[in-house]
C-alpha cells in the first residue's frame, strides 16, 4: 500500500510538473520533475555585456522550457570541450529553482556554490531533496574570475564596476528572487543566502553590499573565510597590467571586448604574477579576480574580521570541517615523535603547546590528525564569530562538521554538502553505501538548515539544545554520527595555529597599512 501510495504521489507530482507554468518577469517558464520536487532549471535572470554591470533579462514570447541545467559561467575546462549550452559568457546569468508546492509561502534558500570566485556551478549541488524540508531552494551562476572581477575603474569612468560585476550579478539574482519567488511558493520577505568555500566568501561579501541590503534576511557561511585581501589599488594595477599584456592601450579600450577568452584568462594570469603576484594553493588569503571594497558597491572585505554595519540584523550560521584543505595522513603509520618532527618547521618552539592544546580539544586524537587539522578556516572563524557576536544585533550560530568518510578517514572541505542538501543518494564514489547513520545526519543536517530559513534559529527536536554563540561561551554544535555541543574546546589550539599559520596575511597587513 506504501509503495503504490509513492507511486500515485510522484506520478500526480511529475504530471503537476510537466503541465505547470509559472510567470515571471520575462515569460512564462515550465519546469520538470527531480525525485518528487518541481525543478526549474536554466532560467535566465540578467542580460550583461563584458565588464558591464547586469541588466534585467530580456522579455521572451512563449514558454521557456527550463527542464536542463543552463551554461556555467566562462572558466578554465582543462582540455575539456563545452559547447554554448554548457558554458557561455553571454548566456551564464542563469539561476534554478526547486519547489514542492506553487501556491505557499515557504521561507527560500538562495544557493551559491564554491570554487572561489574563479570556477564552479550551481550544477554540482541540486536542491530538489532540500525544497522537501518546506523550503523553496534557488541557486545561481554568475561571471567569474577576469570575466566577473577585472578592475578596469583605473582606465575609464564606463568600467567604473567593472571588479564586482560578478558579485551585481548576484545581486540581480536576488532581485529576481524578490520579484519573482512569490509565483514559486516562496516568501520573498524571508530569504537565506548560503554557500561553501568560495560561496562562503560570497555570503560573507554580499553582507558588505549596500545593493544587497534587504534582498536577503539570513546568512549561512560554510568553510568560508579564507580571507580576501583586495583593495582597489591592488586591483587597479593588476586591471592596467592586463591591458599591457594585451597592448591595449586606454584611449583604446574598447578593444578588450574583442578578446577571445581563453587569450584574455591567460593574459590575466600572466599579469597577475607581473604586478601583485599569484596566489598558491595553501595560501592562507586570497587577492587578484575577486571582490574589491570601493566604497559604492562593496564597503569592505568580509572577516576582516567583521562584515558591514549595514546587516547587522541578519541572523548567521558559521562552521567548518574537521580537515578542510590540509593534507590527510590516516594512511600513514605515524608515531607521536615522528608527527612532532614534521610540526616543528611550522610550530617552532610552540610545538609542544601546540601538542597539549590539541589534546586539551581532542583527547582522544591521534598523532595523524596533529598533522591533518584544518589551520586554514577554523582559527579565522572563530576570531570572526568573537567579533559579529558582540558587535552585532543578530544572533550568530557555530557548527563544526566531523563526519569522516570510509574512504579516506578525512572530513574534509565540501564533505558536508550533500549532508545538509540531503543527497546523500547521489555521493557516488564518495560515499557509495550511506549507512542508516549517515543517512540520519544528512535529515538532521538538512532540517537544521531549513529551521534556520524559517526563523534565524537552528534548533530542532533532534539535536541538543544549541545556543547563540559568544567568545565567552564559544557555543559549538558538533556535527556526526552522534551530534553534541561542545564550548569553546579548542581556542587556544586555534590562537596557536593563528599566529604560526598567518604570517603571510601579517605580513601584507604591515605593508599595506
């Protein structure tokens, strides 16, 4: 009788699917059926021009069927041969919308992905399995790297924007949301950005954004805050060495609109390592095509170590991973020793504290995990929770993801993705055969996040009681098998691995004052 009761119900919701057509701004769209939800995927929401800042998207005749993924934005495939319809520059101002239920008024959640500000999609993490928590789940492709964030305001008064035209593109997306969402059983007065790695970082911008102020009501910030280290003259020199590489001059820029993509990326990597230099993976900040503060559009860098005034109100969900980036050693035989020789060069003589803070915050850890922490997001997350906890008027929440997979033991950055969009499912190689376990993290996860869209508050029934964070209180939920609070456990590991692990972004600051 279940079975044939599933059945009858996916069946009467992919017919709903096919026949239902919703009205935008731009036309009618039809979507299609993903696992029981009504997805609308590929819906244009921007016109741009190269450089230029978005534009409301063009009125269209006729139904727009949106049953596939649009383009992603431009960026480096790596010998792999896109066509148009899979990655374009004109076309890549795209979002996606999953929804169970037209005619309610659901809280929405607005996906952005990682890979920095450089690559990705909204492709990787579908939402059809998180609409079903009585949310509507929306995500976005924007322009990215030279194409999304070269400085050209050095050069001509017309490219004022030009270095966070990837971010008003965001912008516009929340727009569309705003004016639009209603029409897809979304409340358009109760919407949460969130977003991974880079998405965090794209999160934590948009709260410094005057134009975003009002477009969105609560933040989710995961393994976002490798910190960007942009400021407009940075930028500007690097706008002006890529207009030397391309011997452009700017009486003559009009020109860099005829520049083939590929020939233009590679001119802006080239430009880069000529004036501000290339960033290496590992390094613990980022600069060159990303968000810059001008004081109009963007005001200043997230987790610096807070975010603008303006959103002070916006309720947020911060954590990390257990590992994140740092190279796993589980399979590797390691004494306490061994792993104490290969702390040294990075510890010096604060290796021994840096052992005894560890077994303060983890006693039952291992000599592999002194060597495979994450050094990277967790010590400027909590800096950057201390600071937004007392400044600001909205509560802030902290979590940290410890699941580890089978495969390698490692709870590494971007593993909790498809726990809190419940698509477990479709792990595939990563995890092949969720266990019962796994499967009740990924719902409680995912209803976490859906709790916290609706009301700013995390908690549900089955997690311990989970409070707002403070520096005094250092509120953490732990998130595994076994989900439990812990209370600021390893600030002072993370305070040693601040200063030992940041010497680089020290460094900048002292020469850039």
């Amino acid at each position: 009788m279940n079975k044939r009761f599933f059945l009858f119900s996916w069946l009467i919701i992919a017919a709903l699917t096919a026949s239902a057509q919703v009205q935008t701004t731009s036309g009618l769209v039809s979507g299609t059926d993903q696992e029981g939800s009504m997805a609308f995927l590929g819906i244009p929401y921007a016109k741009i021009e190269r450089f230029m800042p978005p534009l409301p998207v063009e009125k269209w005749q006729g139904v727009k069927i949106c049953d596939h993924w649009g383009p992603q934005a431009m960026q480096q495939t790596w010998g792999k041969v896109l066509s148009e319809d899979e990655m374009s520059e004109k076309n890549c101002c795209v979002l996606n919308v999953w929804t169970t239920d037209l005619k309610a008024h659901k809280p929405v959640m607005v996906w952005l992905h990682g890979g920095g500000f450089d690559s990705g999609t909204s492709a990787w993490d579908p939402g059809m399995q998180l609409a079903k928590k009585d949310v509507v789940v929306v995500s976005v492709n924007h322009r990215l790297n030279i194409l999304g964030f070269l400085d050209l305001s050095a050069v001509s008064e017309k490219y004022k924007y030009s270095g966070n035209v990837g971010m008003l593109d965001v912008v516009q997306a929340l727009q569309w949301v705003r004016d639009n969402i209603a029409n897809f059983g979304g409340d358009p007065g109760n919407v949460t950005i969130f977003g991974e790695s880079g998405g965090g970082g794209k999160v934590g911008t948009l709260l410094c954004m005057p134009s975003a102020r009002g477009l969105f009501h609560k933040a989710i910030i995961m393994s976002g805050t490798i910190l960007n280290v942009n400021n407009q003259q940075m930028t500007r020199e690097l706008g002006q060495a890529v207009l030397k590489e391309l011997n452009i001059s700017a009486s003559d820029i009009e020109r860099i609109n005829d520049v083939p993509y590929q020939t233009l990326y590679e001119a802006g990597q080239r430009a880069m390592a000529a004036s501000i230099g290339t960033r290496k993976p590992g390094t613990p900040m980022m600069w060159g095509f990303g968000p810059t503060p001008d004081g109009e559009v963007l005001l200043q860098q997230p987790f610096q170590p807070n975010f603008a005034a303006i959103n002070d109100d916006i309720p947020i969900l911060i954590g990390t991973t257990f590992n994140e980036l740092q190279r796993l050693h589980y399979n590797r035989d390691l004494t306490l020793e061994a792993a104490k020789q290969e702390l040294e060069p990075t510890f010096g003589n604060e290796t021994e504290a840096y052992i005894e803070a560890f077994a303060e915050a983890y006693p039952d850890y291992t000599p592999q995990d002194l060597l495979s922490i994450d050094w990277l997001f967790r010590p400027k997350t909590i800096i950057t929770a201390d600071a937004i906890s007392e400044s600001r008027k909205a509560p802030t929440f902290m979590y940290m993801f410890t699941w580890r997979s089978p495969l390698n033991n490692g709870s590494i950055h971007g593993h909790e993705l498809k726990f809190c969009f419940n698509t477990l499912h479709r792990a595939k190689n990563d995890l092949p055969q969720p266990s019962d376990a796994d499967l009740k993290l990924a719902n409680q996860m995912s209803d976490a996040w859906a709790k916290f869209a609706h009301d700013g508050n995390p908690n549900i029934e089955r997690l311990p009681a989970w409070h707002a964070y403070t520096a005094k209180n250092g509120e953490l939920m732990v998130f595994n098998h076994r989900c439990f609070i812990r209370n600021n456990p390893d600030r002072k590991l993370s305070e040693i691995i601040n200063r030992h692990c940041f010497k680089q972004l020290d460094e900048f600051r002292k020469t850039h004052k």
